[in-house]
C-alpha cells in the first residue's frame, strides 16, 4: 500500500515537474519573444520606458550611420564588404582634388538621427499610452520635438512631448525626456572632417601620424582597384567603427 | 598621464613623422596646383547634383539630375569652392560646395582663415588643437571653462602639454568617495573642504572604498589599482610608450604589454614602418601586376597599406638612427614615372644625364648597337620602377571605330621603343657579304637591350608577370632574312630581373628626416613638385608637350611593311641599287688597272697592238670584278608591343593577398577578372566564357560620325575564307594616296562576338607567332571582339618612275593579298588563314598634288617684329612646291623653290614635308603656294594654296603684378594663402597666352592654373612668412614672350593687440597699439564672441564704454584674428 502510495506521489511529483517545466518554458519563450520595443515596459515610470524605448533607436541609428558614412540612407555610395558607404568628399575625374561632399558632418549625422528615431520615438509613446490606457487617462500633446545632439563620448537626445497620466485626481506629467547614449560619434565626425580637409587639400591623410599622437584611435586605409579609399575609424576601447569613402586624386593607368 | 614621457626629442621624432607626411601631402597637392584637366571638353558641365548623389561634379549633362552649366564648376556661384564654418561646433571644412554652405562660406579652399585656425585648447585634463569657436562648444558640453594656450603653436607641442590637475578624494554623501579634481568636487559637493590630497580609500576618511580591492586596470598608458568603489589609486605597472609598451586590458586583468611588432622573427618599433615589394623593383624591372606594400607597425600590430596601383605609387624607405636604435620609416608617394620620359626632350645629352641622374625614379640606359662604325647609339632617360597599363581594354564597338592612329597622341607608351635601326652591308669577291655599319643590330644583344629599353616604359615588351608567366609582346622585322637579329629565349627574359636595384626604392632628393623648419618649407614643396613630380606628372598627362617630347624618340615614319612584303623587299633592292650606283668606282679602278696591267703584259710579251688592246680588255675585265663591290642597307625594326596577359593564367594567385586588385587579377590571365566587387566575398576568378575557333567577317560600322569601312569602300566577294576591299568607284581598285579603314570582327561558331588578338601578313605559309604584323591599328596586341586597321599606298607609277621598276612589279604592287589569322583569350589560332584582298589604280597619275597640312598652321600668328618664319608644308603625294607673294601665277613663274622630299619611305602621318622660309612678312602676310607631282603628266594644282600670317601688333608684355613688387603681406597666422596674378596685353591676341611661375630657387616654371587669357592666377596656399622672389614668364600662341619678376615679404603677425592706456575718460577708455576690436565683460571667464563691443574710433586704436563701478575685463582684437590677453580694470564710482 505504501509502496503503491508511494509511487503515486511519485508520478504525480513527475508530473508537478513536467507541469513546471512546460510552464517555465513557456514563460522563457514568451520573455524571449517580448518585442524589444516595449523595451522594460513600466507603464508606471514613463520616463524610464521612453528613454530605454528611444535609446534602442538611437542605438540603431548609430550602427547604421557608423558603417554607412554618416548616412541612414546612403547615396552617392560605394558597395564596399557588402554595404552602401557614402561617399565623405568625391571627384569624377582623375587627377583632381575632391569635392567635400558633407561639410557639418555632425550636425548632418544629428540630422539623420532624429530623422531615424522619429517615428519609432512617437511608437514608444503610442505603446505606452496604449499599455497604460484602462488603468490611467492618458493624455499626449500632438507635437513632439526631438533635438539630437552629438557630444564628446555622447550622444544626447532631448525630446519635448507632454505626456499626462491622470488616475482619479492623482495627475502625473511629463514634458521633457532626456535620453544619454554613450558613444564616440562625436569624436568620429570630429576625425572624418579631418581627414576629409587633409585629403581635399593634400591628396592625403597621414593616418599613421594621426595614430601615434592619438593611439585611442585606429585608422585604416583600404583603396581600392585604384579607384575610392575607404577609411575606417576604430575606438580602440570599444571597437567601435565609423566607416566612410572619398574618390579623391585618382590616377588613371598609364597607355 | 601617457604623455609626461614625451619630451621634447620626442616632440622632435613626431613632428619628423608628420613632416614625411607632410612632404607626401605636397606631391599631392602639387598634382592639384598645376593641372586644368578637361577644361573644354565638349558635352561636359557642372553639375549641381548628379544622378548618383554627388554634389558639384564635372559630367555630361545626361549624368545630372540637379542644375547643370556648360562650365566648369569653379565658374559657376553655386559650386565654387571654398571655406564652410560650422556655425554650431566651430569646425572648418575645405573645399565645400558654396552651395552646401550659403551662411557661412568663406573664398579661401584651404580655410587660411582667422576663424579656422587652430590653437591648444585646454579643457581641465586634457588639450586638444582645434578652433577657438570648437574649444568654447565643448567646453559648453562639459560645463568647464576653455583655456587657451597662445605659445604653443602645433599639434604636437599641444597634446605633450597637459599633465592634469591634481586629483584627490571628494567625499561624498554616505561614505561615498570619487578620485577627481579639486574643481570636479567643487561643483559636486559644493565645498572645498570635501576635497583631500589623498586616494579615496586612505583609512583616515573613513570612507566604504577599499584599497586595491577593485584590481588593477588601465588609465591611458599605465596599470593602476584600483579601490572597491572603481577608483584609481596608485600607479602599478609603470608603462613607458616611448619604450614601447602600453597597458593593455585583458580578462586575465590589466599589464603592461608591448607595442612593438614581431614580424618574422624581427621586432619592429610601434611607429616604423617598411616596404615590401612582390618582386624586383628599379631598372625597369618591376613585373606586370606587381604592387609596392607598406607596412606599419602600429601598437603592436602589423598594418598593411597597398600602395596606389599601376605602381602610380612607389614605396620608399628610409632608415635612421635614433635614441632607441634604427628605425625605417617609408612611404607611398608619387612615382615619376613621365617625368624620366620628359627629360629625353632636353637640349644635350649632358642636361638630359644630369638630370635623369638626380631623380631617383629614372634611370639611364644606353644602347650601342653601331658596331664599329654607325649611328645607332641612343641614350634615354627610362622610368626606373615602368607604370603599369589596363591590361584587359573593354571597348565597344564605337570605341574601337574612332581613329586614334591619325592623332598626335602615342598609341601606347610602348610605341617609344619601337626604333628602326637601319645597317649597312657590302659585298666584295674576297669577302662576301660583310656588315660595315650599325652592325650591332642584327645581335641578339641589339634585341636584349632594346626589350630592356621596351620593358622599362610600362608593361611593354618581353617580360613577367608577378606570377612569372611570360609575354614575348614585340617584334622584330628586318628587310634581309640574313640580318634579322634573334629573338630572346624565355630564359633571356628572366634574366632581366638580374638588372633590378637592391630594395628599397629611394625616398628622393627631399631629406624626409632632415630637421625642417617653416622657413624653408616653401622652398622644399617645389624641390618636392620638381623632384618627384606630381605636377609634371599631371601636367603631362593632360598635355601635349609629353606626347611631343616622346614623339621626338619614336619613328615618324609610315611602315609600308605592314602592307606589302613585295613592296619591302622592292624598297631594300631600289635603295641598295643607289648605293651600288654611288659605290661602283672600285669597279671602274680595277677595269682601268687591270687594263693597263694586261696592256702592259701585251706589250712585255712584244705582241701586236691588237693583242695588247685585248690583253688590256681581258686585264680591264678582271680589274672590274676584282674591284667590284655590292651594297645592301637592311632596317631592322624592334616593334615594342604592350604586355598581354597568358590565355590561361592563375587567376587565385590573386587571392592569396589581401590586396589583390583588378590590375593584378587581370595581369594574371585573359580570363581573369574580379567578381562580387563591392563584396565580402570579392575574389579574382576566372570568367567562364563561349569560345571557339575565331570565325572572321568583315566588320561594318556606322554612328557619330564613324564609318567602317571608310565612306566609298565596300566589302565584295564576301566568303567564309575572306573578303575584298574595293572601291564604289571605278574598276573597283583604291585611289593611291587616299588613307582608308576597314576591319573585321571575330564571332564564335554560334554567331556571338569573341574575343580574339588577331595577325595580319603577306604571306599565308607562316603560322600566328611568325606572322609580320597586328592587325589592330589602335590596340595591336588586345583582345577585341572587333578590330580595324588602315591602308594608305602611293601611286604604283610614281614608285615606278622613282625604282624603274618592270611592269611585272607594278602589277604586284597594284594587287594585293593579306592573310589574316586570330588567337582567341584561350590560345586557340584558326588554322586556316583567312584572305582579305585589295588593289591599288595603277596609273596613269591623273590628279594634282594637295596640301594636306602647313605647320605653322595657316592663319597663325608669328612673333612681333618677325619678317621671316621657316615652314613646313606636307603634300599628300611625291611633288615639288614652290611660293610667291602674288597669287595666279603659273608653277614655273613661281620665284621661290621649297625643298621637298619626294621619297616615299619618307612619308609622315600628315604627306611629304616640304620646308621653306617665308620672307619679307612685315609687307605681304599672304603667300601662295603650288606643287607639281613627279608623275609622267606632271600634274600641277590648277589653284593657288593661299597661306597666311598674321603678325603680332606689339610686344607681349606683363601690365600688372600682384603680389607688387616689393609689397609686404601681413598674415595673422601661417601657412596663409596668397594669389599670384598677372595681367598681360600685347602680343598676338591682345594679351591672351599662357603664364607660367617659379620662385629664385627653383629650376622649372610651373604653369599657373588658371591661365590661357590674359588674366592669370595662381593660389598658394602654404605660404609661410619670409621674403619671396618670384619669376613670371607668359608666352602666347606667336611665340612672344613676356617677362617679369616680383619680390615680396610675407610677414606673419600673430601677436595680440597691445593694451597702451586705460583711463577715465567721459567713460572707459583704452588705447590699443593697432587697428583692433575690443570687447569686455564683467566676468573672467567670459568668451569673446559673447562680450559687449567697446565703441571705436575712425583709426580703431581708441575704444569707449560706459563707465560702471565694476570690474572690467577688457580684450582686444586685431584685424588678422589675433587677440591679446584679458586685462582686468577696476572702475571705482566716481564723484563730482
């Protein structure tokens, strides 16, 4: 009898486990499948959703823009390792200097980020309005201002929008979210424009100079079929990169 | 912290490194400053926006999707170039579109501004060289305020500069501690007496870090220990960058590990450099496809930098001794390759050694083929390290119909080597046939150095790609089968390798290590543009002098060769029967002393006089034959071919280098090419293509302006084994003297167009590698799916009257036949060749001679106060010319001969040249011409050939200078930019020429840029201060010349005004020592842009505020940027 009993709890713990496991799995497939846009969703703290939701975006924004030279969308590119990179300063013809082709580099990059998180910015606070709807009054301002700003070793971005949580009398407001990305985008625009001067004056940037005084960063130089340079920027701290191409003084084969 | 080891020696080291660079800047730069490329090309224009994105670009109209101006872009508003500053970072960016920057755009390309240029900005730890404007932006992002350093004056000096403030603990709330700066705690806590001299884990403030419990990590070059809170403590490993080492952080935790390379069981210093070469470099004898590398070792890696293909870029080295034992340092900088061939074009030999010598991209080469006696002995100044070529030419059919071969551009680089050498053979009873004069040639040593010669100018001749494969790519023709010299073995080929330099390759007459100061940098960067020759380069490249100055080592002359071998062997017999006719005297002494010999004998032996007579006839008869002698001239021609790729080559040798490029795939095969360009997967392979045995047709093409066959000349009798080119005209034969162009194409069996190299010849029995000539004109060793060739013969009578030559050979002149065969990319030849037939009108002569050209051209102008000028007329047919300065005379009224070659070899692309020298200009300028061919019906041109001239009104002369003479230029910072220009009048078109520049201490003028009206400028923009003598020379489309120098000063004022006075007067007053702007503002740290402007008089030296009781901090600025320091002026009330 004991016995029987005993393997009775025993099948039935076998099944509690099974239970919990198939449980547990399902909890670990439902976290994994989370979008990542809801992001560490607390409707309760808005402004830590918001800044967690943009920073996502900027993040996007960044990778894009580090590997196609500035550009979400680049034109006037060159295919180089299976990716459009944007040409920083191009001639047509040889023998000649090139023409620079993003003077203000940062604020142009500043420019294709807000350009970039902008809708999914206004996402995050659609997702949020609507996950907090039923429990507070949400009420959110039309307008919505983003201004991104590319910083030593940061990367700001600042958006102006009201949001209003009310719950019975108890109202929350929010106008301002703040959001910090720590990245050396700013220092890469910095050195493109660099070398982007030296290449429009000299025909040339002295990349190896530039490392030894600055051993922070790692530059490269690939020209390629003897027709467009790419360079690639690398924090050596962070293996971060910032890749971009020029045309610039090329010179035709002999005949 | 890195930095407190760099000294000022080291601070030297650097600054060596960046002058390298610098010095490989100004071969780049001068590449800019002397070229105009393309500045009339028909169809192009400026662009605003093309249709792949680019802003402000050179193209044709069709690639614009934007504005677009027939003009280039520098004359257009919207796309000149010049300074754009960044309103919100302060950054300047060079050569900006003026359209991408209408708010802030400043003229100077190079941003010689006072708002770009850089100082030592010190941002609390750290400093860095950038604009004032983008020191205060960043000082704004870390809430601190900017410092600047107005003595240290380079980036170098800049970044050694900062040691720090001193850090210490700030306590914080609850026991909490950060490591940071007195200022940094001042701001967090509030308080000074927060801040302690020691680390935050000092047992004394109590505090919850622990000492060296957060390990060890890296700050910038150091290994420090860390406390549990993250904050640094005190240094553990010391590591030293100059000595090479450098902490690195690694999961096993943080140590000082070296920055030095260990390549190959060599150590190499972080920072040196070296070059690697794929094979032998220098003499010439770089293969086909190779390529100089550099490499770095850069914080103990190895970095690889290519340098530019086609050896456009050599790889230089240079190794010196530091401190620290040797280092190499090198570079990829410009090779001079076109310079070399432009020195050929010197007055004498001496200057051409001279200075072939001193450029160590040249080398010399002398080839002695005479043998004993002669002429052939040529000395040329070669390219040491020969340009490489596109290898495999991709043309369409249109470019393949346009005719390159009438223009006076070199088909290829190669063509300079093809030299015909031309010898002497006699013939005697006692010797045979015996080689008197440049016996040389027939050698195989005359082949081996004329290859060499070949090899040197490209990837031309007999010679290896960087994988070994052989290409024999040139010919040899002699007219006497007995004196054709041998071609060279594979093996004889290899053996040029043994000519090549020890590597490496030599930096140039510019010392790159040699302590360089500001003052004489203006006069390196031209010794640079000279010695090493960008500016050359380009200038040569878009410049007909270049092509002048080879064309003057090649052979002028049309090689009638190709055409006929009938007519080569004809040439051979007719000019050697000349020199028998001039060289028969020794028969004629040997008749006259063997007759009197045998008359002498009959009159010993007392026979009759009869018998006497017939001795000496006997006597007279064997004296002839024993004093007879034979001569032959046989020209021997070496062809210099440009390099082909091997039909089957290993196309992945190319991918066994990271740096493989279309230039190396392609000179490793026919088939090779680069797929998935762009790609990770980007690699040279071989391209799977359809061929088969060449089936030929004749090739027909008509567009813009092109006709194949030449308009009047069709394809007849059109069969699978060939086809004849006639005449529409007549009996179908072609006019002679008329140059006309056929061609054919190459298909597979299928009908598709292949790709073939193709052989023409006169005689079908020689198979494809004995065959005489190309058939491709244009691209005579390329493998073309389409190639054409010309025909241009003179009057089988003219050659008649000329050779006396039988009816028979008049008729094998008159009808010819070609044998043409074809090797397709993977080597297969058709075996059976294919015949292409043609005739030539035989006569009777019925048409006048014509003027084809007139050098100088007709309506040209010619110097001011000239009254003669030579000239040279080319007439299409062998003819005799003569002038006068009244028109409608007959040919024989004519008063003044020209002297003109009617010998037929001696025809030019343009006819026959005849020369003459026009007189008496000042009172006539026109000249009427006519000729008279050599025919049987002396043909004579009806009408006369009106020549004219004008003459140059007055003297070419320089009106206005700028810089002027003795002016003194005053700069706020250096290098600045000043604009040399020059306006010239006179001469023959009112002033328009071309002008021309050089400082005293540079040996060649450099062209200015803008130029070719009689307006002239020039900018330079690396002036430094100190004083200049330049030298201009304009010269015009007569050949007048203007003169004219100018000296200047540059001085570089970078001081600050000086504050003389301060004083109450109605208000603040203060006096400056100069023309200045002052500003103040109550706080110290104020920033100068944002502070209120002082009211200043006419002569801006007095300067007005209101008075307030209050401290003042006044600065002040000159009209070159330069601001002195903030003066504090403390303003008390004041009672009256």
């Amino acid at each position: 009898m004991d016995v029987k009993m005993n393997r009775k709890a025993q099948i039935t713990i076998f099944v509690i486990i099974a239970i919990m496991i198939v449980v547990l799995l399902i909890v670990i497939i439902l976290f994994v499948k989370r979008p990542l846009e809801t992001g560490n969703l607390d409707e309760s703290n808005p402004q830590s959703y918001i800044e967690s939701c943009t920073n996502d975006a900027v993040k996007e924004a960044l990778d894009l823009i580090s590997l196609q030279g500035g550009d979400i969308n680049p034109k006037g590119s060159v295919l180089y390792n299976g990716r459009e990179v944007s040409y920083l300063c191009y001639i047509e013809q040889e023998y000649e200097k090139c023409i620079n082709q993003r003077p203000k580099l940062i604020e142009h990059i500043e420019s294709e980020i807000t350009n970039y998180t902008r809708n999914r910015i206004l996402n995050c606070f659609q997702t949020l309005k609507e996950k907090a709807e039923g429990r507070y009054d949400i009420e959110m301002s039309a307008e919505t201002l983003i201004n991104t700003e590319l910083q030593p070793r940061q990367v700001t971005s600042e958006i102006k929008k009201n949001f209003k949580m009310r719950r019975g009398e108890n109202i929350r407001e929010f106008d301002n979210f703040k959001i910090i990305n720590i990245h050396p985008m700013y220092e890469f625009a910095k050195i493109a424009t660099e070398i982007v001067n030296q290449e429009a004056e000299f025909c040339n940037f002295d990349y190896q100079g530039y490392m030894i005084l600055y051993p922070e960063f790692e530059i490269t130089k690939d020209t390629k079929h003897n027709d467009y340079t790419i360079y690639t920027i690398k924090e050596r701290s962070t293996n971060q990169e910032f890749i971009f191409a020029i045309r610039n003084c090329v010179m035709a084969p002999a005949k | 912290m890195i930095y407190k080891y760099l000294n000022k020696r080291a601070a030297t080291g650097y600054s060596q490194i960046l002058i390298l660079v610098l010095s490989m800047f100004a071969f780049s730069y001068v590449i800019y400053s002397s070229q105009n490329v393309d500045a009339a090309e028909p169809g192009y224009g400026c662009c605003e926006k093309t249709n792949e994105g680019h802003l402000c670009q050179y193209v044709e109209e069709g690639d614009c999707s934007g504005k677009w101006v027939r003009s280039e872009c520098d004359k257009t508003d919207y796309c000149r170039t010049g300074c754009c500053i960044s309103q919100k970072t302060g950054l300047c960016n060079k050569n900006v579109p003026k359209l991408e920057c209408e708010e802030s755009f400043d003229n100077d390309v190079s941003c010689n501004i006072a708002e770009c240029e850089s100082v030592c900005c010190i941002l609390g730890e750290e400093s860095m060289w950038t604009t004032e404007r983008n020191c205060q932006v960043e000082a704004n992002f870390l809430g601190i305020p900017p410092e600047f350093d107005l003595n240290t004056k380079s980036e170098v000096e800049c970044i050694l500069l900062t040691e720090g403030d001193e850090k210490g603990a700030c306590i914080l709330e609850g026991e909490k501690c950060v490591y940071t700066t007195l200022e940094d705690c001042i701001s967090r806590t509030g308080s000074e007496t927060r801040f302690h001299k020691t680390f935050c884990s000092d047992p004394e403030l109590n505090t919850s870090c622990k000492s060296h419990e957060g390990g060890k990590g890296c700050v910038e070059e150091d290994v420090y220990w860390f406390d549990s809170c993250g904050n640094p403590e005190e240094i553990a490993e010391d590591c030293d960058f100059m000595k090479g080492s450098y902490c690195k952080d690694t999961v096993m935790g943080a140590n000082c590990e070296s920055i030095d390379c260990k390549i190959d069981e060599k150590s190499r210093k972080n920072g040196e450099s070296w070059c690697e070469y794929d094979d032998v470099i220098g003499h010439g004898t770089d293969p086909v496809g190779s390529r100089h590398i550099r490499h770095i070792c850069i914080m103990g890696e190895e970095k690889i930098e290519p340098c530019s293909d086609y050896r456009n870029e050599i790889c230089v080295e240079e190794v010196s001794q530091t401190d620290s034992g040797k280092i190499s340092q090198s570079a990829c900088r410009v090779n001079n390759w076109a310079e070399c061939l432009n020195y050929n074009n010197q007055d004498s030999e001496e200057k051409l050694k001279e200075k072939c010598e001193t450029n160590p991209d040249c080398y010399l080469k002398t080839i002695d083929a005479r043998g004993g006696s002669g002429n052939f002995q040529l000395t040329a100044c070669l390219p040491n390290y020969p340009p490489g070529f596109d290898l495999i030419k991709e043309l369409d059919e249109e470019d393949i119909a346009k005719t390159e071969s009438d223009s006076d551009e070199l088909n290829s680089l190669c063509d300079v080597a093809s030299q015909r050498c031309t010898e002497v053979w006699k013939w005697s009873l006692f010797t045979g046939w015996k080689c008197k004069y440049n016996c040389g040639c027939h050698s195989e040593q005359f082949t081996k150095e004329m290859n060499e010669f070949c090899v040197s100018l490209g990837d031309c001749g007999g010679y290896i790609n960087y994988n070994g494969d052989v290409d024999q790519a040139y010919q040899i023709k002699s007219t006497w089968e007995r004196a054709m010299p041998p071609r060279l073995s594979d093996e004889d080929i290899m053996k040029i390798k043994s000519n090549a330099i020890n590597p490496p390759a030599e930096p140039g007459s510019d010392a790159f290590f040699e302590d360089m100061n500001s003052a004489n940098l203006i006069t390196i960067l031209p010794k640079i543009s000279g010695a090493l020759g960008s500016a050359l380069l380009t200038q040569i490249l878009s410049d007909n002098n270049f092509t002048r100055a080879v064309r003057s080592t090649s052979p002028g002359k049309v090689d009638f060769s190709r055409y006929t071998k009938e007519f080569n062997l004809l040439r051979t017999a007719s000019e050697a029967s000349k020199f028998a006719k001039k060289d028969n005297t020794g028969s004629i002494i040997g008749a006259v002393i063997g007759g009197a010999i045998g008359f002498m004998i009959g009159v010993l032996l007392q026979v009759s006089m009869m018998m006497s007579m017939v001795f000496a006839l006997i006597g007279g008869v064997i004296g002839f034959f024993i004093g007879m002698t034979k001569t032959k001239i046989v020209h021997i021609d070496f062809n210099c071919l440009q390099w082909n790729p091997p039909a089957e080559g290993d196309c992945n040798k190319c991918n066994e280098d990271i740096f493989c490029s279309e230039y190396r795939c392609e000179s490793l095969g026919q088939l090779c090419s680069v797929v998935n360009e762009g790609t990770a997967a980007e690699m040279c392979t071989k391209k799977e293509v359809n061929v088969s045995i060449a089936i030929i047709e004749p090739w027909e093409f008509e567009g813009d302006g092109l006709k194949i066959p030449t308009e009047g000349i069709v394809y007849s009798e059109v069969s699978k084994k060939g086809f004849r080119v006639s005449s529409e005209e007549g009996n179908g034969c072609i006019e002679p003297y008329t140059k006309i162009e056929y061609g054919i194409k190459i298909l597979t069996k299928e009908g598709e167009s292949q790709y073939a190299q193709c052989k023409i010849d006169t005689s079908a029995q020689n198979n494809y590698d004995e065959m005489q000539g190309y058939f491709s004109e244009d691209y005579p060793t390329a493998y073309l799916p389409f190639h054409k060739t010309s025909f241009f013969f003179p009057s089988p009578e003219a050659l008649k009257n000329q050779y006396n030559l039988s009816d028979e050979q008049i008729k094998n002149l008159s009808e010819m036949k070609f044998y043409v065969r074809c090797k397709n990319i993977k080597g297969i030849v058709n075996p059976e060749p294919f015949e292409i037939k043609t005739c030539v009108n035989k006569g009777p002569d019925l048409t006048a001679p014509r003027i084809q050209k007139t050098f100088p051209e007709n309506g040209a102008y010619i110097e001011f106060g000239k009254t003669n000028q030579d000239i040279v007329v080319y007439v299409n047919e062998p003819a005799q010319c003569r002038w006068s300065t009244s028109s409608g005379k007959m040919f024989s009224e004519m008063e003044n001969e020209m002297k003109c070659n009617t010998g037929v070899f001696n025809f030019t692309r343009y006819g026959l040249p005849c020369t003459t020298t026009l007189s008496g200009i000042n009172s006539s300028n026109n000249f009427y011409f006519k000729c008279r061919d050599i025919s049987e019906n002396l043909n004579t041109m009806s009408e006369d050939y009106v020549y004219s001239l004008k003459v140059s009104q007055s003297e070419l002369s320089i009106t206005d200078i700028s810089p002027k003479n003795n002016e003194e230029i005053i700069s706020g910072f250096e290098p600045t930019t000043v604009n040399l220009k020059l306006i010239t009048s006179g001469g023959a078109e009112n002033g328009e020429s071309e002008c021309s520049y050089k400082f005293s201490n540079q040996e060649e003028y450099i062209k200015f840029f803008n130029t070719d009206s009689s307006y002239h400028e020039q900018e330079l923009s690396s002036m430094i201060g100190g004083s200049y003598e330049v030298e201009f020379k304009c010269t015009d489309s007569a050949g007048n010349i203007a003169q004219n120098t100018s000296s200047f000063k540059i001085r570089i004022d970078d001081i600050g005004p000086i504050i003389t006075r301060i004083y109450y007067d109605s208000g603040l007053k203060v006096v400056t020592a100069e023309k200045s702007e002052c500003r103040y503002n109550f706080n110290r740290n104020f920033i100068y842009e944002n502070a209120s402007v002082m009211e200043s008089d006419e002569e801006g030296k007095e300067h007005r505020a209101p008075w307030e009781s209050a401290n003042y901090y006044i600065q002040c600025m000159d009209k070159y940027g330069n601001k002195g320091g903030k003066f504090k002026a403390i303003a008390y009330g004041l009672y009256f």
